[in-house]
C-alpha cells in the first residue's frame, strides 16, 4: 500500500532528519526540491543528489509523473519526486525464453493432437478438412492466443486477479476457469496413470497384449494377421489388445455402468500417485524448475514423433493409411459438423481460457514480444497435429494391411482406445516391439505432464495473486494440497468403472463450460473494455499496435465462432457411447451439473459484487465495468509520486 505524505522544507527544522527518515523507510527520495536543486542535481543516471540509486521505470504507465516548479521563494510549494516501492517481492520471470516457448508450446501439444485430430480428421473428409481447420485457426483459435498472451503480459497477473484491471463484475470468470481446472485434472492425469501401466508392462521380451493365454483373456480372445492361415476373425472375434486394455488396465467388465463403479484399482492408483509426485516436484518452486523441466518433456514427445513417422512410413501398407488419412472428401464441407468439429478441435487444442496463457504470459518480461510468441506456438501446435496425422496413420495402414482389412475397419476407434488398442497392437507386431512401446507410451506420458503442470500453474498463479499475503510465502504447502485435492478427486475414475468417469468428465463437464467462460471473457475484453484501450497497452509493450484484422477477430469474429460452438452444443447434444455401454438420460443431467457448478461462479459473483458495492445502483454499475487504476504494469511494482510541501 502506498503512503503519500507532506514533507516540510524547511532547512532550519529541528525535526527533518525525523521525517526524511520516515519518508526513506515508506520510498526513496529520488530528487529534492526541483526550485532549490534544480534539473542538474543528479549525479550520474543511476545516482541521484542524494546519494540513493535510481530505478528507471519497466513500463510506460511507471514513468508518467514528472515534477513541475511552482515557485522557489521561500514558504512556496516546492515539489519532491518520491520513488514509492511496493513492499511486495519482484514478479517471478523466466530464466530463458526458450523456457517460457517449450512451456506455451508442451501445454499446447497435449495427447488430443495425437489421437483427437488424426481421427476426425479422417472422419471429415480428410484433407479436406484441412480447409475449416485452417480457417478456424486464422479468424478463431490464434487471435484468442494472442489476446491472453497480451493480456497476462501486460497486466501481470492470473486469471483471477487480472479482472479488476479490465472489469470487475466479470472477476467470477477466473474463479469459474479454476474450477474447470481442477475438473480436468481430475480425470486427465488418470490417462497418464493408464499410460504408465502400459510402460510399466513394457519391459518384457513378449509384450502382454500380443498373446491370448493370459488370465485376464477370454474364449473371443483372438490373434488374427493375414499371415496366420489357421485363424479367422468372426464378429465376436476381440483382439488381445483391446482384451489387455478393457480387461487388465481398466477392468470396465467388472463395472456395469455409472450407477455401480465398483473398487479402486490399486495398480492404478499406484501409478497416479507416482504421476502427482513428479507433477508436484516439477511445479512446486514456480516457473523457474518447471521451466527447465519443459526441456525435457516439450522435445522428447517430438524426437518419438520423428523416430515412429520414419519406421511407420517403411512398414508395408503405410502409404495406404496416408491416403485414407489425405484422400479429401469435398461434400463433407456442406455438413455444419465438420464446420463444428473444426472450431471445437482448434480451440481446445491451442488452450485459451483455462488461464495458463495468462499464467505464463504474466512471468514474461514487460516488452516481451508476445505477438511473435503467439504465431510461433501456435504454427507449431497445428503442425504437430497435422505430423501426428502421418504417425499414427501409417502404422493404421500397416494394421489394415497385415489384417488385410481396409483402413476404415482398423480406425474405428476414437480417443484413447486409438492409442491404447489399435496404435499399441501394431508396436506389438512390429520388430523391435519392446523398445517402441517403451518409447512410445513414455512420449504419451510426456505430453500428458506439459498439460498438468500448465493446468496447475495457472490454478496455482491465480490463487498466489488473489491472496499474496496468505500464500506467497507458502507457495509448497499450498501446491501441495492442491496436488492432495486433485489426487483424491481422481479416485471415481481409478475405479472398475473410472473409464466411464473419465468420459462424462470430457464430455460434459469441461468442455461446453470452458467454451462460455471463454465467450464472456472475450466479449469483456472487446466490449468493456474495448479494443482501443487494449490495443494501446498492446502498443505500450510492443511498440505497434494490432492492426484492423485482430481487432476485428476480437469484437466480432471470435465472439461468433465461439456463440457458434455453444449454440451447435445445445442444438445437438453427442450421443456418449463407451464401448458397449450407452450413458442413460441421468448420467447427461449429472454431467450437465458438474459444467454448470464451475460457470455459476460468474452470475454468482455479479450479483455479489453489486450488492457489496456502495453508492446507487447506478454507481454500482458503473464502478462493476471500471477498471481499477493500477500503478504496476512493470516487472518492478514502483510508483512515481510527487508530493507537494510548504
């Protein structure tokens, strides 16, 4: 908190080093009397009369405050510049940019662009479909990345917090991202737990989902490749794979549905714990040891990308699976779900509104350009998509061509049965099968981490912001109970049934609601805020402003593309379907609830803030769409004050 105080000039008064004292304990005297020292009293740019260093402002809105004479005769108002420093700690930066890229770039990359985008892809007219994603990339998905990118930049805050720079009514926003936060990390770590038990099963001469004389496998149970002459496949026919994966990892046969989960597994749950611990020590000091960590995590899925896309594309039949992947469908661009599908994969692939944009943009420094990072990540983002496309659909081919089979029977599956089942039996037929599961699921469990860490960072970075005093210096403690919370959260899907958790999770829980929250962020940003106040804190980090194309995206384009994904939402809700079990009318009620539990936070907090607000209603209302004034855009919290004395 800032104290401005009158300071008497007088030479003769007993009483000045009392109160220079006082005033040096609150700020630092910066310069004395412009009348009685005049512009000359520096003694070098970093020094001034006094003897006390100068700090130069970080930001634009720092520097504003110079002094003016009002008079030099004795008992006139003489004007002191006063450096006032804010007793809370320097912001936490990154060490390298590169830190900062490899973490935008792994929470951006996650396990959706491996197995969501190749398979609907596919599904919508193949390369085709190449032409609505892209679209929607240019006029939806980059330009929300770019305005959190600019906006966490330049506010330096998380997703709760920063609303009072932008409108206050709309704090619950960050509150509601929160929420929708620790939803996801509730079931999405749970993949990597099934990802780990996989690896863990890997290092072994004979993987276990390649044979049919396990304990966990049944009289369906079938090894079928058009080499084996004495074997066919019929319609009740399971491979050992899917048998592995249903059977031993997930045990969904011992669970009839949602109304009855049945227990925990503890080989899972055993695998989940390990999963939080490396979360929990790769995040607990901040952005200086997760940044380094992304070195790790960021490039190895990429080296496994590389090494599976060149021995896919020398197995036989590859280039059958890049055809079926390619071959585009043009009727399918008439259909509004292909437009659909687009928009909803850009957008949740590149991220915006779960508040890790904001998060990792906020330890940037001040003049970092964040317009660069944005197309840099983003480019990157959707090329890996399109480079996961050829991985996965190479070895698809391969399946297809060993089952001989065409592409479209060996694809059917979607999610991660794609990766767990389909993907994982044809490592398990290739030469070196051991060595390409134990690379291939270690990548799987990569990709996942980026994703927790940046999910947790921004849950972490808004609640350190919005409550500093209580947790700043409490920062492990507190990451470790948020890790406790989302550990014993994940228990419903470590269950015989927790697949179906998982996917009600995914459905309904997450994805409309983060969509909303999203839509009111934008329209908050772009309409009460306005695209001119915006673009001129843009300009003041930048040097430029953003030119006619953004500020159009953000005042009526985005807005529309996202209205447009709700609005397809609610008009034709999925149909969730898990392998043979149809979610009843109850489950989409209750996932419904789960959604709307995290966006209420935003009506929730209208309404309070208008009733603990003072003055008219009027008064309320307009004060609820006021931006505080804030004195530290800067890296350094420090205010220029002048004070006026006799």
């Amino acid at each position: 908190m800032e104290m401005k105080q009158p300071m008497m000039m007088d030479q003769e008064d007993g009483g000045k080093q009392e109160k220079e004292q006082e005033s040096q304990e609150n700020g630092r005297l910066v310069a004395d009397s412009v009348a009685e020292k005049g512009p000359k009293s520096c003694s070098g740019s970093g020094q001034v009369s006094n003897g006390y260093p100068s700090t130069s402002p970080q930001s634009p809105r720092e520097g504003a405050g110079a002094g003016t004479d009002r008079g030099s005769t004795p008992g006139t108002f003489r004007t002191l510049v006063v450096q006032q420093t804010s007793l809370d700690p320097p912001r936490e930066t990154w060490s390298k940019k590169m830190d900062f890229l490899l973490s935008v770039i792994g929470y951006a990359v996650d396990l959706g662009n491996v197995w969501r985008f190749p398979y609907i892809c596919y599904q919508n007219g193949g390369g085709a479909f190449l032409l609505p994603y892209l679209l929607m990339a240019v006029f939806g998905g980059v330009p929300l990345f770019y305005m959190e990118l600019a906006l966490g930049q330049f506010h330096r805050s998380g997703c709760i917090s920063i609303w009072k720079h932008i409108c206050p009514i709309f704090k619950g926003i960050g509150f509601a991202i929160c929420i929708i936060a620790l939803y996801i990390a509730f079931y999405y770590n749970t993949i990597m737990a099934w990802a780990l038990y996989y690896l863990l099963s890997s290092f072994r001469t004979t993987l276990p989902w390649t044979t049919c004389n396990n304990r966990w496998n049944t009289p369906n149970c079938t090894h079928y490749l058009s080499t084996d002459l004495n074997v066919s496949w019929t319609e009740n026919s399971i491979s050992p794979a899917e048998e592995f994966y249903i059977r031993q990892v997930l045990q969904v046969h011992l669970s009839p549905g949602l109304h009855q989960l049945g227990w925990v597994s503890w080989q899972l749950a055993l695998c989940l714990l390990f999963i939080f611990t490396v979360v929990y020590f790769s995040i607990w000091k901040g952005v200086k040891t997760s940044g380094k960590v992304v070195w790790v995590t960021a490039t190895f899925p990429y080296l496994v990308l590389l090494i599976l896309l060149v021995r896919g594309a020398t197995l036989p039949g590859a280039w059958r699976g890049v055809i079926f992947f390619l071959k585009p469908d043009w009727s399918k661009l008439l259909t509004t779900s292909v437009w659909l599908d687009a928009a909803a994969q850009i957008f949740f692939s590149l991220g915006p509104g779960f508040g890790v944009l904001l998060a990792f943009a906020s330890y940037n420094p001040f003049h970092n350009n964040c317009y660069k990072d944005a197309l840099i990540t983003s480019s990157v983002n959707c090329l890996t998509s399109f480079l996961s496309g050829f991985v996965i659909f190479t070895v698809l081919g391969y399946m297809a061509e060993m089952r001989n089979q065409g592409v479209e029977t060996v694809a059917k599956d979607a999610g991660p049965s794609l990766l767990f089942i389909i993907y994982a039996e044809a490592i398990a037929n290739m030469p070196a099968a051991t060595f390409f599961a134990i690379i291939f699921f270690l990548m799987i469990i990569m990709l996942g981490l980026d994703s927790t860490f940046a999910g947790l960072e921004g849950v972490i970075t808004a609640m350190l912001d919005e409550f500093p005093h209580l947790l700043a210096k409490r920062r492990e403690w507190f990451v470790l109970g948020l890790v406790c919370v989302c550990y014993l959260g994940a228990l419903s899907t470590l269950t015989y049934g927790g697949a179906f958790v998982v996917k009600l999770f995914e459905e309904y829980a997450t994805g409309p609601a983060v969509i909303t929250v999203v839509f009111l962020e934008v329209i908050a940003v772009s309409w009460f805020y306005g695209t001119t106040r915006f673009c001129n804190d843009v300009q003041l980090m930048l040097g430029f402003a953003p030119g006619i194309f953004w500020r159009v995206c953000w005042v009526a384009i985005c807005p529309c593309f996202l209205l447009f994904i709700i609005v397809s939402f609610l008009a034709f809700p999925p149909e969730v379907k898990l392998f043979d079990y149809l979610y009843p009318f109850w489950t989409t009620v209750l996932g419904y609830c789960i959604g709307v539990s995290s966006f209420i936070c935003v009506p929730s907090y209208m309404v309070y803030y208008l009733i603990t607000t003072k003055g008219t209603f009027k008064q309320r209302l307009l004060k609820s769409i006021t931006p505080e004034a804030s004195g530290s855009s800067g890296p350094q919290r420090d205010t220029i004050v002048i004070t006026n004395a006799v």
